[in-house]
C-alpha cells in the first residue's frame, strides 16, 4: 500500500466519519440546551454550512473528474 493509496482511504473513510461524528455533536449541544425544534434546525444549518460546503466541493471534484 503506497502513501498515496493510504491518504485516499483516510479521505473516503476518515472525512465522513468526522463528519458525522460533528453532527452527533451539534444534536447534542442542541439536546442539552434545549433549543426546541426551531433552535435545533438553527444550529444544525449554522454549524453545518460548513460540512455541506466540502461535501458539495467533493461532489463537484468527483462530477469533473468523470
């Protein structure tokens, strides 16, 4: 297994999984204030502009690449 092969894996498994590791930590941040349904949604589009930004990044790599 080369350098290049082993930080490819580390993309396609370890970015996900930061990922969503994060949203489990935006739900429980607004699970422990008690933000209700608005505030939920609040935080999770606030906190996460910035996830969706790389998955739409990676999705357009991946689009002109093929």
């Amino acid at each position: 297994m080369t350098d290049e092969m082993l930080t490819q894996l580390g993309m396609q498994l370890g970015i996900p999984a930061l990922i969503l590791f994060l949203m489990f930590i935006i739900w429980d941040l607004a699970k422990e204030a008690k933000a209700g349904k608005t505030g939920m949604i609040a935080l999770f589009v606030a906190l996460g502009v910035g996830m969706m930004g790389y998955v739409i990044k990676v999705i357009l790599q991946w689009q002109l690449e093929h």
